[in-house]
C-alpha cells in the first residue's frame, strides 16, 4: 500500500450546495489524520495549471454554511486529453501531492477514474451533484437544498397561476435526470412531470390537463426536467397550446436558482460523513471508489460502477402522480 502523506481535494463539473461543506470535512479529517492536505483550484483545470493551496484547519472555517465551493469548480476539456493529464499529474507529483478526493459528479469520476488506470493516483469520490443521478449513494450533496428551492418556487408560482387562472410549465435543472423533476413535482403538487427517462407523450398530457379542465380545475402545474425528450418547457408549452389553449399559459424556467444557496441541514450533514469517510478510506488503502450513503449507512462502489449505472426513476411515480392529480 502506498503511503499517503498529503492529500488533494478539489470541486469539479456542475457546483453544489453542500460541497463546502465535504470540503471542510476532508480538510479536518485529514489534519485528524495527521495528513497535510492541498486544496487545487477549479477542478482539472487547476491541477493541469497547477493552482494549489496548502489548507489548514482555518482554511476551512466558517464555510459550512456557505453554497457554492471555495475552491471554485470548472469542466476541462483539456483533462479530457493524455497530455492535460500528464501535465496535471506532473504537477501533482511536484507538489508532494500522492492522493485525491474528487467531489463532483459522474464526469468528476469519469476523470478520476481514467487518472487512476493511467498514474496509480488513489483517489476516492464523494458524490456532489445537484441531481442526485449517481449509483452507490441513495443521495448525492445538493439534491436536498435543490429540490427545496425548486418547491419553494414552485409554490410560489402555484399563487399566482391560481390567481390568474393559469396553466405553467415550470423547468427545473436535470439534462440527463430527472430526479429534481420528481421530488419537487409531486412536493409541489404538479399535475404532470416530464423526465429525460420516461418518453414524453403530448397526447396523454393534454388528456390529463383536459380531464382537469372538465372538473373545473382553475390552474395547473406541469413540471418539466431541462432534459425532457422533447426539448424543454417552451416547446412543450408551444405543443400543448397548440391542440388543448384553455387555459392562458406561462413558461417558468428556474435555472440556476437551483444550484446556489445555503446548503440544507442533510446535505450539510451528509457531506461532512462523506468527507470524513474518504478521507479515511484512503488512510486505508483504499482507491478508484466513490464513497456513498446506502441505507444511512457508509458504502464504496467502484468508480467506474457509479458513472455507468444510474440511479433509475420508479416507474410507480408516474401512476401515483395521475393519482395525486386528483382527476
Ligand atoms: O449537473 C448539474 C447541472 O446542474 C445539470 O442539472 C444541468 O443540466 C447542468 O448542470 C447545467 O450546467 P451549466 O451550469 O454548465 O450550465
């Protein structure tokens, strides 16, 4: 087993409320650990520039709380390419750096585990990504604060399309998943949601949105993941105006509301068990894992397992969301 002395962590792809909070928990526990530890700037980037940072306990004071990441975040194409990663690695062997924790989400670890096959780098992975898309953890950071400030909007927007009598189409983040789609529709009391897993079927949308029309329904919510397969809110809006125009419509696009703000307790709490665990996990030799919570409990899958299967969306949603529509 490789000794590790000095450990690197880094933010990469797609930020998240929570990710300060894993990365105060790594430094922490590294320096519990007696480990030095490095923060690298910008994900990739920073490590092929070379733009690290010795942190100690009170690098990471007061940061819990915060949204977004200290240590910035980026996507690199250049990490993507041998030469960036031979770059990055040099530097890392230049700064004394002999382990990684990633935190990010599936690209982070498609990275990550693509450096570890080339270098022999231990890394392990903690799995922050707003849209909870990873396999190996029942929950990644962010999700939680995400999808309360999606139905904190979304029952904001329920005032007034019930004021004005209106039919919205509200899109929330998810270009691959739509898990933020799910959990803020059905909080939020929307009569459909659309999601980039389940087919999009116009016709079935405009009969569940007549049927409510039928029963006198004033407004309605329909949610709609930015992946949906048939292009986002504005062209299902337009698909729908076209056949079923009852109601005066409104597109709402939440955007990157959804990534910012103060993390909430779980993910605050479950970021710090991650951080803690990764760094512990390569005190004991451990490598080319991500490490999730299963079951609140503790477990590592292989990297290359996290990024190929995904957490799928039970198909009994969608029966119970016509349930819950009420019609
Ligand atoms: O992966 C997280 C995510 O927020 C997705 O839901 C979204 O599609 C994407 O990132 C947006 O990325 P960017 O901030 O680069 O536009």
């Amino acid at each position: 087993m490789k000794e590790i002395n000095r450990i690197g962590v880094f933010t990469s792809g797609g930020d998240a409320p929570g990710m300060n909070a894993a990365i105060r928990a790594v430094v922490r526990a590294s320096l519990f650990h007696k480990l030095e530890v490095v923060g690298i700037y910008r994900g990739y980037a920073g490590m092929i520039e070379g733009s690290f940072i010795k942190m100690n306990s009170h690098s990471v004071s007061n940061i819990i709380q915060r949204g977004g990441t200290i240590l910035k975040t980026a996507r690199s194409d250049e990490f993507r390419t041998r030469e960036g990663r031979k770059k990055a690695y040099e530097n890392l062997v230049e700064n004394n750096i002999d382990a990684l924790v990633a935190i990010g989400g599936d690209g982070t670890f498609s990275g990550a585990h693509v450096f570890y096959q080339e270098y022999g780098m231990p890394v392990i992975g903690i799995p922050g990504t707003i849209d909870n898309d990873l396999y190996g953890t029942d929950f990644t950071i962010g999700f939680d604060t995400a999808i309360n400030t999606a139905i904190d909007a979304i029952d904001k927007i329920r005032d007034t399309a019930d004021s004005h009598d209106r039919l919205f189409f509200v899109e929330v983040m998810g270009r691959d998943a739509g898990m933020i789609a799910i959990r803020s529709g059905i909080a939020g009391g929307a009569e459909a949601i659309l999601v980039p897993e389940w087919k999009t079927d116009i016709d079935q949308l405009i009969s569940i949105l007549q049927r409510g029309w039928q029963k006198h329904k004033s407004s309605s919510i329909v949610v709609i993941a930015e992946g949906d397969q048939s292009g986002g809110a504005f062209k299902v809006a337009e698909k729908v105006k076209a056949r079923f125009n009852h109601y005066d419509t409104r597109v709402s696009i939440l955007g990157h509301i959804q990534r910012g703000g103060n993390p909430s307790c779980n993910d605050r709490v479950m970021a710090s068990r991650l951080g803690v665990a990764a760094v512990e996990a390569l005190t004991r030799g451990r490598s080319d894992e991500m490490v999730g919570i299963i079951h609140n409990e503790i477990k590592f899958t292989p990297l290359e397992k996290a990024i190929k299967y995904h957490q799928g969306i039970n198909k009994d949603y969608m029966q119970m969301i016509e349930i819950l529509a009420g019609y």
